[in-house]
C-alpha cells in the first residue's frame, strides 16, 4: 500500500463534493463483501482549512481515500 494520505495533504483541498459522493459510491460497493455498510455518510458540505467533511463522525476525505485503498488492495489479492 502506497503511504497513507494525512488528513493536512494539500491535495485534498481540490476534491469536490461531487468527487467525494463518487468516493462513497465505491466504497459501499467495495465494502460490502467484507460486511463495510455506513448508509449515512455523505458529505457533510463543512470544510476545515478548505477540506471537506465526510459525515461517519466528521472525519476526513483523507479517512476516507484511505479506507478505499485498503479496500482496492483486498479485491487485488
């Protein structure tokens, strides 16, 4: 797995919200052979120093990018 993303990264300042709705599109999709289900995360629209909140406990698109890695490497093996 390449390094995780922290939650600071630059990059993330560039996702949009309809980026990071695709992002939780394929993360209920990859997640669900491994039981992964969170039907109420969405975006929140909150942003903190310009990055957006997802809402599963207002965590990070950083969280969330990263889980889905770890969910691409599984489906790879």
């Amino acid at each position: 797995m390449n390094s995780p993303l922290e939650s600071h990264d630059p990059y993330l300042r560039t996702c949009t919200e309809p980026e990071v709705t695709s992002l939780i599109r394929e993360l209920h999709e990859r997640g669900k052979p491994f039981g992964i289900r969170w039907g109420s995360v969405a975006v929140n629209g909150a942003t903190v120093d310009g990055r957006l909140l997802v809402d599963f406990g207002d965590t990070s698109v950083a969280t969330l990018l990263n889980l889905l890695a770890l969910l691409r490497e599984a489906a790879q093996e």
